[in-house]
C-alpha cells in the first residue's frame, strides 16, 4: 500500500517522499525581484519535503502581476535563485521553479513604463492585485497579436533554461489559476479568432508549444505542468471543462512529463463546488506519469488517496506549514520574517 513517505520516481527526479510543498506566493522579492536571504532560510526550512514548488516566478517584465514576487529573467534573478537551491539540496530536499505569466491579472505600475497587461483577450478581469498601494483593481489588458506569441515562447524556454543554471531540478509551467495560459485555454476569456482562438485544438495551442519548447530546451523529465479545471479565481469556468482539460491531457501524455499537477475544485476553497461535477479520474485514466493532486488535502485524505491510486503525490500548501502553529494571515503578503520564517518547529 502506497504511503505518503514511500519515495518516488518522477521523470529525471528522485524524491524521498511524495509529500509536495505547493507553490505559495508570499511577496518577499527584494531589490530587482531577487530571492533574497529570507526566501533562502524559508526553503531551507521545508527541505524535507519530497518536492518543493518554488513560488510561481514571472519569466520576464511583462509577465509580473503582483509587487515583489521574483523572476527568473536577470542574471541576479538567478544568483538569488542559486542561493535558494544550495540550501535546500544541502539540507537533502529537492526543488523546482514554477514558470508563471499572469497575463491580464496585473497593473501598468508593475509593468515596463506603465505598459498594459497582455492577455488572450482585452477584456479586463474581475479581479484585484497587490501593488504598492495595496490591492487594487486590475488594469484593463491588450490582446496578445499573433505574431507576438513566438516571443512569449521563447520567454517561457528562456526561463527554464535560466531555472536549471540556478541549479533548480526542474520546473513546472504554470497553467491554472486563470493566469496567462488559461487565459488561451478557456473560452470564457479567449475571445479572439485566428490559430489560437477558436475551437478547443487552438486555444490549448499555447501550452502545447510551450511545453514543446521547455521539454527541448531542459527535457520532458525535469517538466511538469499544473493545471485548476475547475478554479475561477479570476474568470468563469470553460464551457464544456470535461472536453476542454480532457484534450489538454490527451495532449500532454506523450510528452513523457515528470509529473502533472492538478487542483481539484477551487483554488484555495472547496474542492467540490456545489453543482460542478468535474471528473478528474477520467484525466488520470488518460495520463501515463506521476499524477499529483492538490486543494484542501488533509493527512487522512492523502494517505487514503494514495493508498487507493488516485494519485501518487499530494501537494499542500495551507497545512504544510502550520500543523502547531496558528497562521498570522496579516503577513501572508509581504514584510519580513515575522510570520516567514519565524514559526516555532516542532523540535523548538
């Protein structure tokens, strides 16, 4: 019977465990959107799980949505980011880097000179960011040109690229929560025409050349890629979510990826939302890899699913950290240490 402590292989990537430390955007980035001394002890700390998602990091300018979170765009980015790796390889853990464009989820005051946000779309979103000025209602974006896409590709390579000279042991490409690819994916923001809009083969294009781009540049094995079918966090679900994440999986199979990560229900709320049937074992019956699962998992849940197969990974992220400790939700966003790095241990 599977265990959460049994290791495990996934692609290129050995792993002691299959507890995962889900990716959580905490806001510490210092001067140039570097991983600073703060973002290295905070990695350090969770070392033992079996894999650490690192939090999502834009893979340009342009990509950033919310104030000091980091890139892996600029060599700094990168001396940072190897200080992170270091310490958690020293400490026997192993990491990877999430590849994030936010698309349409920014603010020209993050953005090279008052830019606007790019997206598949340019209808703006219902939703807020954190800038300086706190939260604020996001800009309105412009529709990404068809002949700008090849740029964005090449971000994206670039970025792995850049993740595996920071000594990261792979990355994963961000596909949920609403940001920029499933902005493409759905067809409740992808309202344009032409070889990305359209029909469901177009609009999952993106991340299909996305991943073949990553996958040449670093290999399928050190590649994994998160998927929310069911989130809207910051857009309306799909209208037919069954085909739609049901083509995409078809798609990813053959890639030969270490592992998919998918967000059962709501991001960071149920996992099952009232009248929302959505049938993920179906995903997994058509996906070959390492299959991860996230969202509200409590220990008892984990340990039954991955008893059964319904994944072999499960990735948390609220009660990873904080099983003794009452979370000081006031410090999720930015500042220092305090509510950081500053929790008691258990052996403390």
């Amino acid at each position: 019977m599977t265990t959460l402590f049994d290791p495990i292989q996934i692609g290129d990537i050995a792993l002691s465990n299959r507890i995962v430390m889900a990716p959580l955007t905490r806001n510490r980035a210092i001067a140039g959107n570097v991983a600073g001394p703060l973002t290295v002890e905070y990695y350090r700390q969770r070392a033992t799980a079996g894999l650490i998602i690192a939090e999502a990091s834009q893979i340009s300018p342009m990509a950033q949505g919310y104030l000091d979170t980091p890139g892996i765009y600029s060599p700094e980015q990168i001396a940072g980011w190897r200080q992170v790796t270091n310490a958690v390889h020293a400490a026997g853990g192993k990491i990877v880097l999430q590849l994030w464009h936010v698309g349409r989820i920014s603010h020209t005051s993050l953005l090279p000179d008052g830019a606007a946000p790019v997206s598949s779309t340019d209808k703006v979103a219902n939703a807020s960011t954190f800038t300086k000025d706190g939260f604020v209602p996001v800009s309105t974006p412009r529709a990404l040109r068809d002949d700008e896409i090849p740029g964005l590709i090449e971000d994206y390579r670039r970025a792995a690229r850049n993740a595996i000279e920071a000594g990261f042991d792979g990355v994963e490409i961000h596909g949920a929560n609403t940001y920029l690819i499933e902005q493409f994916l759905r067809d409740s923001v992808n309202d344009r025409s032409g070889p990305y809009g359209g029909s469901i083969a177009n609009r999952a294009r993106l991340l299909l050349e996305v991943l073949e781009a990553v996958t040449k540049e670093i290999g399928a094995g050190r590649t994994g890629v998160r998927l929310s079918p069911m989130t809207t966090f910051t857009a309306p679900l799909d209208s037919d979510p069954q085909a739609l994440y049901g083509y995409v999986v078809e798609k990813l199979a053959p890639f030969g990826l270490a592992y998919l990560h998918v967000i059962e229900g709501e991001t960071g709320g149920t996992r099952t939302p009232e009248g929302k049937a959505f049938d993920y074992e179906a995903l997994h019956r058509t996906f070959p890899g390492a299959w991860m699962l996230n969202n509200g998992y409590s220990r008892e849940l984990a340990i039954e699913n991955l008893a059964v197969g319904k994944a072999d990974l499960i990735a948390f992220g609220r009660p990873y950290n904080l099983p003794l400790n009452e979370l000081q939700a006031d410090k999720l966003y930015g500042g220092g240490a305090e509510g950081y790095t500053d929790y008691p241990t258990l052996a403390a």
